[in-house]
C-alpha cells in the first residue's frame, strides 16, 4: 500500500470512486470483500471488510441481516430526526455496539486491516467503522516462560484487548487509567499505558508518554522494540525495563505505582521503573508465608553470586592462590589436573561455551527432542571430555553448578546479564588472580549505582539505602504489617492498608 499524503487523505462523494481507491491501495487484494446494496429511498452503500481479520457470522447477522430487514420496510427517512443517512442507519438500524464515523483513507486502511467493517454510502464523503474483529487467536493458557506452584495460572496473549481485560479483572477500580498510543509507520501498532491515577507519580507517567511519542519506526513486532527505544541507558548489560507474561505480576507493579505498557501482538507486558531487586522476586514470592519467601530469596541471591564468581574464583585460586586451598584439596586437584594440556581458564572457557551451545540448541530444537538432546549432550560430553584428559572432573562440578545457579534468578533478562559478566570476570581471574576479580566487581558496583530506571536509582534501596524500604527487599515481612507502599517513587498515596482497623 502507498503512503496517502494529506491532500489524498479525504474521501469522495461518489461510492464507486471511493471502492476502486480502497481496491487500487491494496493492489486489489483477493481478501478484499465488497457488499453492495440499494436501501430505501435509492441508498446505494458499499460494505467493505478483509477476510480472514472479521467475524463474518456477526456481518452476516448484525449488518447485513439489519440492512436487509430495512430494505423491506417501506417507512421514509425523516432529515429532522437525523443529521444524514449514515447516522440514521448507526443510530436505528445496525444493532453493533462498536460504531464510529470516519473521514480520512488512512484511518479507514487503519481500521479495515485491524479487523473492522466499512460502509461507504454514495453522495457522502464520510463512512462508518463497525467493530466485527474476529481473528483466530490463543487461548488464555498457563505462563510458559514464568511458571510457578502456587498462584493464578494465567498468562496474557497475544490480543491487547485481551490482556487489558486480564488487568482489569484484578483491579475492578475507576483510576485504573488506559490511553493507547499508535506506533510503527507501517504496522501501526496498538500501544497502551495503564497507571493507577490515585498512585503514580505524575512525572513518571509523562516520561512514559514522552519516550513513546518519539519513537519513529516503520514497525513494531515485539515489545523488545519498545523496551530498546525507553530504556534509560543502552551501554549496559543489566535490563532496565521488567517484563512479565503473568497478569499477576503486572497488576502488583501498578499497586506499588508502576506504569504498565502494552504492546499489541506479543504476550509480554512491560513494567517500569523496575530496580534491580524487581529482578530477583517473583510474583510467588506474596502467595507463600514470609518466612518460606524471605529463605527462597536468600537462595536466589546465593545462586546470583554463585553464578558470578566460582568460575572465576576457581580460576583464580588454581592458577595464582594455590596456597589458599587444604592440601588435600590442593592434592586432588593436581592429581586430576595431571596430563590436562590447557590452563585452568581455557578448560573453564572451553566447558562455559560448550554448555551455552548445548542450551541454545535444547531451546531452538523442537520440544519433542530439545530437552533429551540437551541433557544428553551435556552427560555424554562432560563424561567423555574427563575420560579423554581434555578437562578435569572439578571443572564439570563448577560449570554444571554455575548452569544451575542460573535458573534460579527468576527473570531471564537478568540471567543473561550475569551470565555475559561472568565471562568478563574469569578473563580477569586468568590474567590479574582475585586482585583483578576484585578489581571487576568494584567496577560493577559503580556501574550499578550510575544506572537509572526512569530517574530512579537502579539499586534502590539498597544504594541510596532506605532503611524502611527493606521490608521487602533482601527479605519479606509479613503482609499485617506492610502498611506502606514502597517509597522508591513519589508515588501519590502511599498507604496500603488501613491499621486501625485491626487489632
């Protein structure tokens, strides 16, 4: 389709004329069904709609059944009552609960490829958009990417209409705000913005609007689009913008004064500010008691770590800091380092890249073979790799603790980060021991605290520390007696829950 300049953006008069406009922008597509008809008082309206994007029962009963039934009555049109025909036949005859007047070829375009129905009528230079969407979409299914043991099991789809409805199925309150933007030059893509009026913070909420109305782009298929364009800082390996499939997840977000953004064709919503402990708690951890929370998040910042430093410390300590091991241990690790031919960096090097093929092939594969061949893959080849001298045994504990560390962090963006950091860190341990593994964790904690989500530190609280705020952060309390929203933004009401009502 060729793009309308403003001076071709008005429609005509004449139905034939507009007909052959829509058929000729489209390059008379075969999907393309034109309907027409002569109504009373010699009306002659064309019905236009893509096959395949509307509910053809609905055109079927609701317009075509009402138009007919019409074309039968022998009453006259009264212009009293009515400002013209077309109002007449959307405020008396069509019996669709979505109706509306448009003017302009491109928003018709816009209308006719998202689904909508569009009646032309000759003699009048507007039409009508009649809402009859009917695309085959996916059922409402379990979170595939997020799952979890106890917790609703839904997940948003690919259908925005669907996934605003999820939200507000769980919060059934009038300051749940919703205003849709439309971006991509060419998919124009559906875009939406929810925030809780009453709790968010205005300047965020104008920031979000601002970020997205500069985003110039022919098309957006994904929500990884939206999140390149807002994030604050691109030159940086820690993810700055939270996602989440699970409406749950999203909805405990706007509570605490976030802003949700929705993207039309994808079943990942965004959340912003998101900090770095957003990354490490999942939506389970509120379902379960606070004790059972606060151990599980313990262990997911121990595998946090686990995953950045052993293989760099194992690198480190068996090339440079030998004498800080037991000689028993020292000996062990020297009897199966016998007749190795790489150093302890390029042994750990060889097996971290070996096992990251091995899980991208296990996700690439199809699911019926994926996990069999991953698994396999990755027993046969530690195994035959110590058979053969090529790597010690001590080398396939580290790696394959390291591998399972990191699917402990709940959000993958923030598996892959440390996952990327981890190889920085053990070219560091190879060349400078654990002086150049601190060395790199000093940098990373000042590249950590430089960083901002929406203009809010990105290691909030813990750096600037709130000491108020740690009721939910390293650990959880329980819920009597979190009575304040978060304070990591100014958010307008900060009261949770009522206390004098308890005793």
């Amino acid at each position: 389709m060729q793009p309308i300049s403003k001076t071709q953006d008005s429609l005509d008069i004449d139905l034939d004329i507009n007909i052959q406009t829509v058929q000729n922008a489209l390059g008379s597509s075969p999907d393309l069904i034109v309907r027409k008809m002569v109504l009373i008082n010699e009306w002659r309206i064309a019905l236009i709609y893509m096959n395949g994007l509307t509910d053809v029962d609905m055109i079927q009963s609701e317009i075509l059944g009402s138009l007919i039934d019409l074309k039968k009555m022998k009453s006259e049109f009264d212009p009293s009552h009515h400002d013209s025909p077309l109002a007449y036949l959307s405020e008396n005859i069509l019996s669709v609960g979505d109706i509306g007047t448009i003017h302009g070829l491109s928003s018709i375009f816009t209308n006719l490829l998202s689904g909508d129905a569009i009646l032309f009528m000759n003699g009048y230079s507007d039409g009508l958009r009649i809402g009859v969407t009917g695309r085959k979409e996916r059922n409402v299914s379990e979170p595939a990417s997020q799952p979890s043991v106890r917790g609703p099991m839904d997940a948003f789809t690919e259908n925005i209409k669907t996934n605003i409805s999820l939200i507000r199925r769980r919060i059934k309150d009038p300051q749940l705000w919703l205003e849709v933007h439309e971006i991509g030059k060419v998919t124009k893509t559906s875009v939406a913005i929810m925030h809780l009026n009453q709790v968010a913070d205005d300047h965020i909420i104008q920031e979000v609007r601002r970020r997205l109305a500069e985003i110039d782009i022919d098309g957006i298929l994904e929500s990884g689009y939206i999140e390149e364009f807002i994030q604050d800082r691109t030159l940086t390996p820690f993810p700055t913008v939270y996602n989440s499939e699970r409406p749950d997840t999203i909805v405990a977000g706007l509570l605490e004064g976030r802003v949700a953004i929705l993207i039309d064709g994808t079943p990942f919503v965004l959340l912003v500010p998101a900090l770095f402990v957003h990354f490490m708690q999942t939506s389970e951890d509120y379902y379960q008691r606070a004790d059972i929370s606060t151990l599980v998040r313990v262990i997911r910042y121990m595998s946090f770590i686990i995953v950045l430093l052993v293989p760099s410390m194992y690198i480190a300590i068996t090339t440079y800091h030998q004498e800080m091991l037991p000689t028993n241990l020292l000996l062990n690790l020297a009897s199966q380092r016998e007749g190795v031919p790489f150093p302890a960096f390029i042994e750990a090097l060889l097996m971290e890249i070996i096992y990251e093929i091995l899980r991208e092939a296990g996700i690439r594969m199809p699911r019926t073979v994926g996990q069999a061949v991953s698994i396999v893959g990755t027993l046969v080849i530690g195994q035959s790799a110590v058979e053969a001298g090529i790597i010690s045994a001590a080398v396939v504990i580290i790696v394959s603790i390291t591998a399972i560390s990191s699917y402990v962090i709940p959000a993958n963006a923030m598996s892959i980060s440390v996952r990327m950091i981890r190889f920085v860190l053990m070219g560091l341990a190879a060349s400078f021991g654990l002086f150049g593994i601190l060395s790199g964790i000093i940098i990373l904690a000042l590249h950590l605290n430089t960083l901002r989500s929406f203009g809010i530190p990105y290691m909030s609280p813990l750096a600037p520390f709130e000491l108020k705020d740690q009721k939910d952060t390293l650990f959880r309390i329980a819920w009597p007696r979190m009575m304040t929203r978060p304070s990591l933004f100014k958010q307008k009401d900060k009261v949770r829950q009522n206390v004098s009502k308890r005793k």
